[in-house]
C-alpha cells in the first residue's frame, strides 16, 4: 500500500468511517501483484457501462463520482445512487453471470479499477474476509434500493429530498452533517423523480431558514431538517 493511501485510511480511521472495500482490496492485492485490478480512466460523462450489457467484470471507483441509474425506452432515467471512491459497480452481474440491471456513467473525471469476471471469482477464492466483505456490500446495496423505492413510492417530494440528504451526510463533532459527494440540484432531482426547479425550490426555502448552507457545492446541514415544507 503506497504511502498515500495508509493516510488515507488513518485519515477515515480518525473521522469515524468505514474502511471501503477499496481500501481493503488495496491492501491485500492492489499495489501487490496487479494481477487482478487495471485502472481505467473516465472522461466526464463517459459511460462505463450500460443496463443490459453483458458482464466483464466489476469496478471499484478509485476517485471521481459515478451516477448508478435505470432508463426506459423513451430514454427517461431514473437515479438510483450516486457513489464515490472506495464503492463498487457492477458486483451484481460479475457473481450471477447475468446482463447489468442498470447504467454506470461518470459524473466528472474519474478513475476506476475493472476487475474481470474470472479474476474476481479467483479474488474471492483466495480471499475469504473479502468475499464476506462483498456479501455485506451487496446487502448495504439492497437496503440503501429498498429505501429508495419507498421513499419514491410512500413520500412527496420535499420528504424525498430531505431522506435524501440524510442518508448521504455524515455528523461532524460540532453536531452539523455535511454532505457526502458535490451533488447538483440536477442530481437531486433525478434521485427523487422531480424537477431541477422544484430541488432549488426546496434548497432555497431551507437556505432561508438557516438549516441548511452551501459553499462551492458543500452542503452543510446546520439543524433538524423539518418534517413539512
């Protein structure tokens, strides 16, 4: 592990956070061998891969934001996550063997690793406290997916966006949450199946009453987000 990367991990250690996958796949095999992992550029807005696609294999973002959505014939999409470093894409095709259940593009220039099918496999079977580190990923994804279904289904839109910012943000010392990830109002927008409008709207109001502020994209939440707008 390159000396950027241990103070990487001491620097999340300190802050509180979990150790990604990434850092763990660093650990034991990236800087190793090189055998398993081969890093990929991604210009912004470039697709990684698209829904239906067969798979090669998945990706761990290395640095840079990716947007995970789903479309329809039409071309209407439809958000279901925003990730970051450290979290993987395409985990689900690479273990069934099965076409991709949604798009993977590149929300600014980013770097990602591609692992391929049978190194993956042969990954895990060297592996076994990684392979039950993927189980657990894969059972954060399908909570964090449920969570999303109902909050489109059960809520309106200013309870869409409010569950939104709480499940990305994080609590600092001081008791405000910050944000994880430079979301647009665009990307909020497309997250709870609204207009980029209406987000600015809400963004606006909250701004107002001193919940919430922004600088250069950083959203800071400074109290309890109100339940009505």
């Amino acid at each position: 592990m390159t000396a950027r990367e241990e103070d990487s991990g001491k620097a999340a250690t300190e802050a509180g956070e979990q150790p990604t996958f990434f850092d763990e796949f660093s650990r034991h095999w990236a800087d190793r061998s090189g055998r398993f992992a081969h890093e990929k550029s991604l210009p912004k807005g470039s697709l990684l891969f698209s829904q239906g696609d067969e798979s090669d294999g998945l990706f761990i973002i290395k640095d840079g934001r990716a947007k995970v959505y789903i479309s329809d014939d039409s071309g209407k999409e439809m958000v279901i996550a925003i990730l970051g470093p450290g979290e993987v894409v395409g985990e689900i095709a690479s273990l069934d063997g099965e076409v991709r259940t949604a798009s993977v593009a590149a929300l600014e220039p980013s770097t990602v690793l591609h692992i391929a099918q049978s190194d993956f496999k042969a990954f895990l079977a060297e592996n076994h406290e990684l392979a039950f580190e993927i189980i657990q990923v894969l059972t954060r994804r399908i909570r964090s997916y449920a969570a999303s279904v109902s909050n489109l289904a059960f809520k309106n839109v200013y309870e869409r966006i409010v569950t939104v910012l709480e499940q990305n943000s994080g609590e600092h010392e001081d008791g405000t949450r910050v944000v994880k990830g430079a979301f647009t109002h665009q990307d909020f927008a497309d997250m709870v199946g609204s207009s980029r409008e209406m987000v600015s709207r809400v963004f606006s109001e909250l701004t107002k009453g001193e919940y919430i502020s922004t600088d250069h994209r950083v959203i800071t939440i400074h109290k309890k987000l109100p339940k009505g707008w």
